[in-house]
C-alpha cells in the first residue's frame, strides 16, 4: 500500500509554553529522542499533559520544536509544512467534510494533488474495500455511524499513501465496545498496508492491544519505552508499573541475592544487591490461600464471575489479588487470616 516505509527519528526535540497565568515559560516536551522503525506501529501514552500530542504534532508539522530535529526515512523535516511532509494524520475529531458524501471525502487530497479521475475512482475503492465500506461510497457522512465516521477519516489518510501515519486519539468519541472492534481493525488495516504508524492515546489497555512498541511518557519526558509485555513485566519505576495495568508495591529489602525482606519475613526474588527496594507484584501473579510467603488479613473478598476480587492487609500495605476461575475453588471471607504467594518469577524488582 505505502509507496516506502518510512521511519521516524526525533533527535532531542524539546517545545517550549509560557504559561498564561505566570508568564514562565515551561517544557510540554524537553529532550526527546525516538527512533521508530519503517513498518513499526508505535504508541505515544500517558496522561493528559505529558507532551504525547504535543510530540505527535510536531511530527506533523502543526507545531515546530524549538530545540532539537526530527526526521522522516533519513530526510530533516522541521522546515517543511505539513503538507509538505510524508505523513497523513487522524484526528479525534473525524474532521469530516459534512456535505461531502463518502466517496468525495476519500478523494479530496487526491483531488488537491490532481490526479485524473480514472486513477482517483481506482484508488478511493481500493481503500473503501480495506477498510470495510465498499459499496457505501455514495452515503452522506451525516447517515454514519461514529465507526463509520472513522472509518472514512482512516481511508481519507491512507489514499494518500503516506510514508507515516499519524492518529491523534482517534476511538476517544466511541463507546467501549466499538473502541476494541475499532482498534483490531486499525491494527489489522496497518499491518496490510505495511505503513509505518504513530498513534496517541491515554488509554493503556488500547496501547498494549495496537503496538510494537509503547513510548510511555511523564511530563514531557520518556519514562520508558518498549514493548508491551517489557512494559507490563518489567516496568523501570512505579510510575510506568502503575500506569500500565495494575500493580501491588511492597516495600522491602535486599538482603542477599535472591533474597528480599518483606514486613519481616524473606521472599525469593530474582535480584541481586543489597538495600532498600521495592516489588512489583501484579494483582494476576499473586494467590492466596493456607500457606505461602506472606501473612495477610482478608478487607475484601468480590465475586467477579471470571475472577474473584481480593483487598489484603500484608502488615500495613494493601494488595489486590485477581483469582482466576475461582469457581472450584476455596473463597476466602472478609476478616479471614490467609496467606499471599507468588513465584521469584513473578516479582520484578525497583
């Protein structure tokens, strides 16, 4: 589909605001540097005000960096508008022409670009086809569905054949439901048409679902990147543990390698050194029952269906324990005296 696949390098970019209130100026981005593969669907995720969009849009061109340089397949592209750039953007809004029908709004870049109607006609109902509408090229956007809609703002981007695709949070208007079957799609058309992507969200579950690799980032800075399960398993503070997913932190002790000291007591860990540290144990990786490492008292005990819900006091820590299919097994009742366990293997210590 992609006339080249193109990767994206950002060589210590910064962008710096004043803010209205006290004048000062403040980084929304400061020294960033990214090397995204041709071909590689790579998400920017955080919370609001982390400099995901802001980063995104200079990528685009609607904002420029005041430090530093980005560049698209080996070319400098902060000079160049955004229309001059390699890339196609879709946005949260669907940005939509509304008495356009769909056809026309597929082809307008086309058109802008004047190529002859015979090419524009062959390559609209291509994209239509990928992305599912074909044989709705005469439908009024006004008579879609919000996955519709976004559908056509998808094919409007991928009929120019960019060499980078940008979205900037681009399910947030859909219900839950139609956000998963819409990001399965985006995922599955991505990789058909082999095109190098970009794309922002807050949301970690949709991040960990889309991407090759998840750029994580905290105030204007990368926190980490990597992959979705180097993210999940071996998160580098508790700040990306705590973001992806959810997580436990124990606070112990190193006392020897292989050894840490919890609320008194030693638990196997795969770690080495000595000093204070922290655990992260995932609500999954822990169980509970009669006997195990760690004595606890049960504060909350929640049928889930697929899982039954536990809140324990380890001393004066709270952990959640997630218990799989517990149907045939023991359930433990509020105010019950219990034990939390888990494998070396599934602890990862900070």
């Amino acid at each position: 589909m992609a006339k080249e696949k193109k990767g994206v390098r950002l060589d210590h970019i910064s962008k710096i605001y004043q803010d209205p209130k006290t004048k000062k100026n403040f980084y929304a981005v400061r020294d960033v540097s990214l090397d995204i593969a041709p071909g590689a669907f790579v998400t920017l995720l955080g919370p609001s005000g982390c400099g995901k969009t802001t980063t995104l849009r200079m990528i685009a061109g609607f904002e420029s960096p005041d430090e530093g340089e980005i560049y698209l397949g080996g070319e400098a592209i902060n000079a160049l508008t955004p229309n001059k750039r390699d890339t196609a953007m879709v946005f949260q809004s669907y940005a939509l022409l509304p008495h356009y029908n769909i056809f026309d709004n597929v082809a307008y870049g086309l058109k802008l670009r004047k190529l002859d109607k015979d090419t524009i006609r062959k390559k609209v109902l291509e994209i239509l086809a990928l992305v599912g509408l074909e044989g709705m090229e005469d439908r009024m956007t006004n008579q879609l569905s919000g996955g519709q809609q976004q559908r056509v703002a998808l094919a409007r981007a991928l009929v120019l054949e960019p060499g980078v695709l940008l979205f900037d949070e681009p399910l947030s208007n859909l219900d839950a439901k139609l956000r998963v079957t819409m990001r399965t799609e985006i995922r599955r058309i991505q990789q058909e048409a082999g095109i190098t992507a970009v794309y922002v969200t807050h949301d970690q579950s949709e991040a960990m679902a889309l991407s090759d690799q998840i750029i994580l980032m905290e105030k204007g800075v990368v926190a980490q990147m990597g992959t979705p399960r180097e993210i999940y398993y071996r998160p580098g503070s508790e700040f990306v543990a705590d973001f992806i997913g959810e997580a436990n932190f124990l606070k112990g002790k190193l006392e020897s390698p292989g050894k840490a000291v919890v609320e008194g007591r030693s638990v196997a860990v795969n770690a080495s050194g000595t000093g204070d540290c922290t655990l992260v144990l995932r609500p999954e990786s822990a169980v509970l029952g009669d006997a195990g490492q760690l004595p606890c008292k049960v504060v909350l005990s929640c049928f889930m269906g697929a899982y039954q819900n536990y809140h324990v006091m380890v001393g004066g820590t709270l952990v959640k324990i997630t218990d799989f299919n517990p149907r045939m097994k023991k359930i433990y009742q509020v105010g019950d005296d219990a034990w939390v366990d888990f494998s070396k293997d599934d602890v990862h210590v900070l």
